[in-house]
C-alpha cells in the first residue's frame, strides 16, 4: 500500500513525523474546508508549477501571457506568474 504524503519522511530535512494528533487534525480542518486532504499536498503540488515556471524563466522560455506575449525578464514578475498558475495568487478570505 502506497503511503499517504504526510506519512513519507522529509528528503531535504531531518524533521520529526506529525504526531497522530496533528494528522487527524489536519484531516479534520481539510475536511471542515471541503478539501480531501492537508493543505500539504495543495501546497506540494504548488511547489511543483513554481519550480516549472521559474525552470522556464531561468532557461529564457517563459512568456507573458501566451507564447506570443514577450519574454519575462524580471524575476518578480516571474514568480507572480508563477503564484498565479498554482492558484496560490488569491486573495485570503
């Protein structure tokens, strides 16, 4: 059986596992915010698309807009691209 992503151990770090309390409450307010899961894995997967976009502006392929649209060349600009696609760009509530 696959393990669940808060089960895995930290690659980057030597971090403690969450305690069973921590992860039932996690569960518990995602399921409270009509998520499946943690926020862990939303933010996992935001992680990703940033790492992709920012891979894009370091190679010069990234582009405002469409493929049509100029090419990024400042790096804050790049990263508010980046927010934007995970869906991390959103104004809190």
């Amino acid at each position: 059986m696959k393990k669940e992503v808060w089960d895995t151990k930290n690659p980057n770090k030597k971090s403690k596992k969450l305690s069973p309390a921590k992860k039932s409450a996690a569960k518990a307010s995602a399921k409270k915010a009509g998520r499946p899961y943690p926020n862990l894995i939303d933010n996992m997967n935001a992680a990703k698309k940033t790492q992709k976009v920012m891979h894009e502006y370091k190679a010069g392929t990234l582009h405002t807009g469409s493929k049509k649209g100029p090419v990024v060349t400042s790096r804050k600009q790049a990263i508010a691209i980046a927010l934007s696609e995970a869906g991390k760009s959103k104004k809190k509530k």
